[in-house]
C-alpha cells in the first residue's frame, strides 16, 4: 500500500529536503488475507465481542506450523478463492504454496491479537517498520535484532514460522501492528519455487527496517540486501 506524501502546506513549513515515505502495495492475495483479518479484527474488537469471533482466534492459535485444511470449521478465514490459487488450476505445488502462505498469515494474526484490545492488523505496516519500532521499544533490543537476525538467515521456510513465532510475540507484548496482508505476500514469496524467494523477502524486510529510521545507534541486522533496488 503506498503512502501518501505531506500536504503541501507541510512541505513548506519542513527545512530541509524532504522525501516521500515508503510503501508497498498488496497483491490481490495480499488484498483477500487483509480484508478476511479486518473483518474478524472488527468482530473480535466491537464493543460486544462476538463470541465465535473469540472462538475463532483462539481455534486459530492452535493451527500455527500446522498445515492448511486441519479445521474444517476455519474454512470461513483460511479457505483460499479459486482464482487466488495461482495460473493453473492443476498446479497443486502452486496452489499448496498460496494456501500455506494465507493459513500462516492468519493464523499469526491470531497469535498476535490474543488478549489485546488494540488492533494488531493495521494496514500498510510492514514486518520491517514493525521491527523497527520494536527494536526502539524494547527494553531488550538486542534480543530483537537477533531474532530478526535469525529470520534473515533461516534455511527453510518452517525455520522462517518458527521465527515468526516469537516475533510476533514480541510484536504483541509493545502493542506494535502489522499488516497481514503484506506478511501473506511475503510469505507466498519466500515460499517461491525458484530458489529466489528468501532473498527478495528478505531485502523488502530490509529496505522497510532502514527507511523506518530506527536511529544513528541501530545495527541493522545482517539480512541478505544484494537484491535491494538502488532506486
């Protein structure tokens, strides 16, 4: 999702150049992932809770690192539309990716919004602008770079989730949100079959940690930015 730039008034008012703030947009995976996370996110956080709102987060909680389709009563927030499900139809390697992607997506939302009454899901909120406010609100923030560190250099995509795990944790103890939209894109990505996945998510996650300027004294941590755009 791109974000908007200052209004003029407030350019003139700046010293100093100014540059646009970066963003991502979704894709329309990304798109399906946040809308089923805002609408369960709005059922959960109304002013009377809806109780199979709760139900469901709390059922949701129980699939992470598990595979897609293991709650049949979770169709309505981890089935994927048919069109979503890649270019042919018969390409279930493809198809298993984008499910897998959305069924971790959702399912650390749910992790994420336990026992919280802020929103966790906010749009526009990459996993590196989010790490970066963690690492500026925690009292332990060598503890996050290390987790993220790990995250960079994880060997398998099982080992990216379980990293994931404690960082979200991490996320929801500081109240910090993420756009879950965006982390289903990037986890169709890491999940891409060429081989190149891991790199191009990484440098994503990289270019949001650098440009959410963390600080003179932030050591970004050692992820993989060779396919950064110099741009």
């Amino acid at each position: 999702m791109d974000v908007e730039p200052p209004e003029r008034g407030d350019v003139d008012r700046l010293s100093g150049p100014t540059r646009r703030p970066w963003g991502r947009r979704r894709s329309r995976l990304g798109d399906h992932v946040a809308r089923t996370v805002g609408a369960l996110q709005a059922r959960a956080l109304s002013a009377v809770p809806q109780p199979e709102a709760i139900s469901a987060l709390a059922r949701l909680r129980r699939g992470i690192g598990r595979s897609p389709g293991f709650d049949f009563t979770l169709e309505r927030y981890l089935q994927v539309p048919e069109d979503l499900l890649g270019r042919r139809p018969d390409d279930d390697a493809e198809a298993a990716d984008t499910e897998h992607a959305v069924h971790d997506a959702v399912t650390l939302y749910a992790l994420h919004q336990q026992s919280r009454r802020e929103r966790m899901h906010l749009d526009g909120r990459g996993l590196g602008q989010a790490l970066a406010d963690l690492v500026r609100k925690s009292a332990g923030p060598e503890g996050v770079r290390r987790r993220f560190a790990a995250l960079g250099t994880a060997s398998s995509y099982h080992e990216s989730i379980h990293h994931l795990r404690s960082l979200t944790t991490m996320l929801r103890e500081h109240q910090i949100p993420l756009d879950y939209g965006l982390l289903a894109d990037d986890l169709r990505t890491l999940r891409s079959p060429d081989g190149l996945g891991q790199s191009r998510v990484q440098a994503v996650w990289g270019r949001e940690f650098f440009r959410s300027r963390p600080g003179p004294d932030t050591v970004v941590p050692a992820t993989d930015l060779s396919e950064e755009d110099p741009s």
